[in-house]
C-alpha cells in the first residue's frame, strides 16, 4: 500500500480548511502543527459578527481592482494564518509548522506564487512558527523557514505584494 507523504497530508487538510473561506476573490486554509500534532486551523473570513463577502456579494478589492498583495485594510477578511494563531498559544506554536493552500474562487485553481502577505508574516514571525509549507499543485510545494524572513526583511523595501 502507498501512504501519502506526510506534508502532503497536512496540506490536503488545509485545502479541506480552506472551503469553509467566505471570500469571493481567494481563500486559503492553514493547518498549525507541531510534533505531528495539529494545533489549529484556520480559514479566510470576516472577523466574528461580520458579515462576510460571500454573505453581502461583493468583494471590495476585486471592486477597486487592488493589486494581489497590497491595501489590506480595505478586506473585510481575516486571514487563514491569523485565524490559526489566534486559536493557538504561543508556548505550542514554537517550533511548529504552518502548512496553507490558496485557491482563486474564479476558477479554484491554486494560488499562483503562494506566500503568506507581510501582516501574516509578521504575526508568524512573533508565534514562533518555524517554517511555513504552501501548496504549489495537489503535489508539490515550496517551503519557507521563518528566520529568512527575519533575515531579509522585506518591509525595508519598496516591493508590495507577495
């Protein structure tokens, strides 16, 4: 019998995660696990109480046509990597890994170039994450160790986006 790799495991079940996601433009799942143990998940949607996009129809940055990556404040999400933190305690998360699948709500491919933006980076940063895994295709992946992050910080640069 073959057994699924175990990062593809936990990135199938962020991919599950990711279907409860109520926005219109992209969703994502994210799955915390440390020591084989999941932690968290999370997925993206307004904050509690709110209505969300998929609820009022419309999708403010897809209206505004902002570029992937910048002017977050205008989102009424809450992204699936601060969902996941925020049901998690920091002294469990370090150490950990943050595995997080995205798909465009248009078409349900993946999310080409996939990365966490610059706020989640920053929460993940301060949770003690270690490394974040994102979903390329239903196979592979690319993995990003938190400390380069640190390492080369991209909020002294002028690039936007991700």
């Amino acid at each position: 019998m073959e057994r699924i790799d175990k990062t593809n495991y936990y990135l199938d079940i962020a991919e599950v995660v990711l279907e409860r996601g109520t926005c219109l433009r992209r969703n994502y799942g994210a799955v915390i696990v440390n020591d084989d143990e999941i932690l968290s998940t999370g997925y993206t949607g307004a904050p509690r109480s709110r209505k969300n996009c998929s609820d009022i129809g419309v999708c403010m940055r897809e209206e505004l046509n902002i570029p992937r990556g910048e002017r977050y404040e205008k989102c009424r999400s809450v992204h699936a990597e601060a969902n996941a933190l925020l049901a998690t305690a920091r002294r469990d998360m370090i150490g950990s890994t943050l595995y997080l699948v995205g798909k465009e709500m248009k078409d349900k491919t993946y999310v080409e170039n996939p990365s966490s933006c610059s706020m989640c980076k920053k929460l993940i940063i301060n949770s003690g994450i270690e490394r974040v895994i994102v979903r390329l295709d239903k196979t592979t992946f690319k993995e990003f160790e938190v400390c380069d992050w640190i390492y080369y910080d991209d909020s002294l640069t002028h690039v936007m986006g991700y």
